[in-house]
C-alpha cells in the first residue's frame, strides 16, 4: 500500500467537493453589513429578548431583502469576507462498499 495515493472513492468525493465550492464561488451573495461592526456591536451574554436592543440593532444594521439559496454559493459581507458556504451536494454517502 503506497501511503501517498489516495483510494478512489475519496479522490471522486474531493472532486465533487472541489466543483461544488468552485460554483458556489462563482455564485456569491454581496451582503451590505459588515459582520466585524455586527460582532463588535453585539453584547457578549446577548439574549435577543429586549425588544428596546433588537430595534438599536435593526435601526444600525436594517435588513436586506430576503434571499433563499437553491443552488451553491457563498455569502459575503461588505468587507469581502466569506461569512456562508452553502454547499448543497458536496458530499454524498457512498452506498455499499469494496471489501
């Protein structure tokens, strides 16, 4: 058994995987918020329950549109960073096996 080769079942499941987050890539959501100011502006023991905080937080940090993914893609925030991999697809359950 040579230790540097990869059995083939494993090499099909990362290059499914590779071509799932290649078009998920391809298909990215540009949010306006930056989620860095969202983090900072959230308290640490955030309950989400005062009604008075929620509306502090929408007012600075209001909503887009809502959005429903169906296909692979990643979701970025104003400052380019990824904050989402969605990856419906890139990985399968290989039923049976080889013994």
């Amino acid at each position: 058994m040579d230790l540097g080769l990869l059995d083939i079942d494993t090499c099909i499941a990362l290059e499914q995987l590779a071509n799932v987050m290649a078009t998920a890539y391809s298909n990215a959501v540009r949010l306006k918020i930056d989620m860095v100011r969202y983090n900072d502006a959230l308290d640490k023991d955030e309950s989400g329950r005062s009604e008075t905080r929620e509306e502090n937080l929408f007012n600075r940090f209001p909503p887009e549109e809502e959005r429903f993914l169906t296909t692979p893609s990643v979701v970025i925030d104003s400052g380019s960073r990824i904050i989402v991999w969605y990856l419906p697809g890139a990985v399968r359950i290989h039923a049976g096996g080889s013994d």
